[in-house]
C-alpha cells in the first residue's frame, strides 16, 4: 500500500516537472531528417518543443533576436518566441550532416487577443488572423466606435502593424435639415424744426435761423418769400410750413416729423444626403464678379459665391448617434454700402456664419447659433444758446431716434436614411402640367391637370394654401 503511494507520487512529480518545462499552450513539431520541415508557428511570449526523430548534435538559430531555443534532450528542442519575425533554426547530426532546416515564424499571440475582444465587445463577429508579422481584422461590425475599440485593442499587441478589413452595418447615410430664420425690426423717428427771418428794409435779408438747415441759403429764402410759399423739400415726408409777417419782418416756420417701422423675415431650409465620413456642400445663390488687379497692370475677374452654403461630415459614432462637422452660412449683396476701384462699383456683402462640431441622436435637432443684436442710435442737434430756451428752444432743435434689432437661429437636425425607390418620391413640379389650347383659352387656366395615379397624385391631392407640399403662387 506504501509502494504505490510511493509511485502515484513519483509520476505527480514527473508531471509537474514536465509541465514547467513546456509552458501552457506548447505544441510539438515532428522534425523528418532528409529535408526541409514546414513552417513552424511560434506565438509571441509562448514557446513550442520541437522533437527529432533521430538525436542531434548541435543547434543553431539565425536571429536569436526573434527566437530562443534551448535542448531538452539530444532530440527534444525549445523554440521561444520574442519579437514577431521569421527566422531559421539549423539542426545538425553527430557526424555534422544536416537534419534539416526549420522555418521558424514568430507572430503576435491572438488567442489572448480574441479572448479580449469577446469581453470588450460581445456579439461582435470580428474575425482575427495573423499575417507575417501583423494582425488582420475583418468582419462587420454594428457602429465606428465598436471598430475603433477593435483597432486599438489589436494595436496593443501589433503596434502599428494591424490590417483593418472590417466594414460598418447599419445605415450610414445621413440627411441634414438646416433651418435658418431671421427676424429683423427697425424704428426711427425724426422731429426737426427751422425758422427763417427776413427784413424788408432796403430790400436786404437781415439775417436767417435754422434749426436744423433746411432753409439753405439767403436766396432760397428770398425765392420763398417772393413766391409767397415756405420752403419745404421736395423729398420731406410729414413737413409743415408757417409763414407770417409782424412789420417789416417776414417770419417762416417748418416743422418736419417722421416715424418709420420695418419688419423683415428671412428664412432657408437647406436639405443635403451625405454617406458616413463624407463631405458634402450645398449652395443656392450665385457668383458675383470682382475685378483683381494682377500683372502687367491688367484686371481680372474673380467670383465670390454669395446665397446659402452648407458643407458638412456627418460621422455615425454608434447606433443612431451621429457625429457633426459643420460650416453654414447666409451671405447676400448688401447695396448700401459701395466701394469704386479702378472704375467699377463693388458691393459689399451681408454675411451670417456658424462652424462648429456637435454629436445628437437621430431626429434630435441643436440651435447650434443665435444672435440677439439690438442698436440704439440716439442724435439731437440744435443752434447754440437758442436750442437751450425752454418752450421756444423746440424751434431751434432737431432731435433723431433710431433702433434697429435682430435676431438669428440656426437649427441643425440629423436623420439616418435610407434610399427608396424612384417612383414613391414626388418633385415639384409633378403636379405642374402646361395646361392645353383649350384649357388655356376658353377657361382661362395657367396650370393643367396633373396625373391622376402614383405619388404625384397624392402630393396634388393637398391643398395649395396648406403650410407642406410645395405652394407657387
């Protein structure tokens, strides 16, 4: 009963000394001398024996930098693997002879690899394998943050020597509907007085006041008086003339007041398809000229676009969440202010720009810029020392109010699509049929029937005066 306690532990002990000497995962390679053996593939940090089938005398590697190699017995052999790389092991007889020559490929351990890539990412169907010294990834994968977790994954154990096969499911085209809306409201207000006085002795002006220089110079007063009439521009708008005589002196009064108000809204709804991490721009408007000075002292003529611009990189990060990369703007001519260059008239343009980069949900929508400017301008003008009398001073002053506001949004909204078919899509002018002879003629119509059957039917089936579809009028 001892003796077998004895042996039982004996092989315990012969095995445990086996199983330091050839780490988990080892495996063995039957060496045939006469010639070349197969590859052998050596993981990374792991280590394989290789056995002989004859006894060898003497080993050699070529890059120990790539291998290490150590006997275990006159046929058993070591192979560890340090660095990926390819190398050759030589084995050699008593005699000298070769046994023959071994291909010996270190590539990066992908068993511990794929063992993490099931805990990170669970239900993924990525594929791994090795190729010379890298790692190759292929499969599909359900989003861009899930592939980009694989590659750096696979960089930590390939640094800089990974393949990326994979490609993304999932809908990867996205619609982007930009909303620009623009309020603008103006007040101004105008009250301005002037006074002219004339005497009539000797036929000369004794003098003229004005409050706020209407009444020009000496003979227009005198051209006003002679005529009986006060003189009043003929542009003033809300102007009323005075005029009275007290002896030789001939008094004109005018009083002018203006109040103006303006509301002005702009709106664009520019719509635009791009593919996941590909750019796309969009412009409605046009190109205005500007002549460039260049050699020889000859002008050329370039173009600067103007309207509604839009270019943006959509990227799909994961599932239905979508990275942004933006550029919007509305530009129009402004004609108000003028530049002369070289004998031409150049305008300058009004301008609202937004750049930036946001992440939303598909169908969430962002007010990615606003713009609350609110001017006040406030003047009053009056002649010295008179304009300061109270009462009467009013006659002797001019007094300007003008406010202006505005008020911009720009709202982005991201949608993931798909293409349809042609048929179920309606365009514009589906509804629109040039109307016939008869149609034109004895009813008077501008616009024919449209079709009766299909999608464009169905558009022409909504009311004109309804706030969707496309209205012309």
């Amino acid at each position: 009963m001892k003796m077998t306690a004895v042996i039982r532990a004996c092989l315990l002990g012969t095995a445990l000394g086996l199983a330091t000497l050839t780490p988990v995962g080892a495996e063995t390679l039957q060496v045939m001398s006469g010639s070349a053996s197969s590859p052998l593939n050596v993981p990374m940090n792991r280590a394989v024996v290789v056995e002989s089938d004859q006894p060898f005398a003497e080993l050699s590697i070529a890059n120990p930098g790539i291998a290490d190699i150590t006997t275990l017995s006159d046929r058993s052999i070591y192979v560890l693997g340090k660095v990926p790389g390819r190398t050759t092991m030589t084995i050699l007889g008593a005699d000298g002879k070769l046994i023959t020559n071994v291909e010996v490929q270190v590539t990066p351990d992908v068993a511990e690899f794929k063992e993490r890539l099931r805990q990170i990412l669970p239900g993924e169907p990525i594929e791994v394998r090795t190729a010379n010294d890298g790692i190759v990834l292929s499969g599909t994968v359900s989003s861009a943050a899930k592939l980009d977790r694989a590659m750096d994954l696979a960089q930590r154990y390939a640094p800089e020597r990974v393949s990326n096969l994979m490609s993304v499911g999932g809908t990867q085209q996205i619609m982007l509907k930009v909303r620009f809306a623009e309020m603008q409201r103006s007040v101004s207000k105008n009250l301005s007085s002037s006074l002219g006085i004339r005497g009539t002795a000797a036929s000369n002006n004794i003098g003229t006041i004005g409050g706020s220089g209407n009444f020009a110079s000496n003979s227009t007063i005198n051209d006003a008086f002679d005529n009986g009439n006060v003189p009043i521009k003929a542009d003033s708008t809300g102007a009323l003339g005075l005029g009275f005589t007290a002896g030789n002196l001939e008094f004109a009064v005018l009083l002018e007041a203006l109040e103006s108000k303006g509301v002005v809204r702009t709106l664009a709804e520019p719509n635009l398809i791009a593919l996941s991490g590909q750019e796309a721009k969009f412009l409605a408007g046009g190109e205005y000229p500007i002549p460039v000075s260049a050699d020889n002292n000859t002008i050329t003529v370039q173009y600067k676009p103007f309207g509604v611009e839009m270019a943006f990189t959509p990227r799909v990060v994961d599932g239905d969440l979508i990275n942004l990369v933006i550029k919007a703007a509305v530009s129009a001519i402004d004609t108000t202010v003028t530049m002369q260059s070289g004998g031409f008239s150049i305008n300058a343009f009004k301008r609202r720009e937004t750049q930036t980069t946001v992440e939303m949900r598909d169908g969430e929508s962002f007010a990615i810029a606003g713009l609350l400017q609110d001017d006040f301008n406030d003047l009053s003008s009056q002649v010295p020392w008179l304009g300061d009398v109270p009462v009467l001073g009013a006659l002797f002053r001019s007094a300007d109010y003008a406010r202006n506001q505005s008020e911009l949004v720009i709202i982005v909204t991201p949608h993931l699509v798909t293409p349809t078919r042609g048929e179920a899509l309606a365009l514009p002018t589906d509804r629109v049929r040039p109307p016939t002879e008869a149609e034109l003629f004895l009813f008077g119509k501008t616009v024919g029937k449209g079709p009766s059957t299909g999608a464009a039917a169905e558009v022409a089936k909504q009311d004109f005066s309804g706030s969707y579809g496309y209205v012309m009028e």
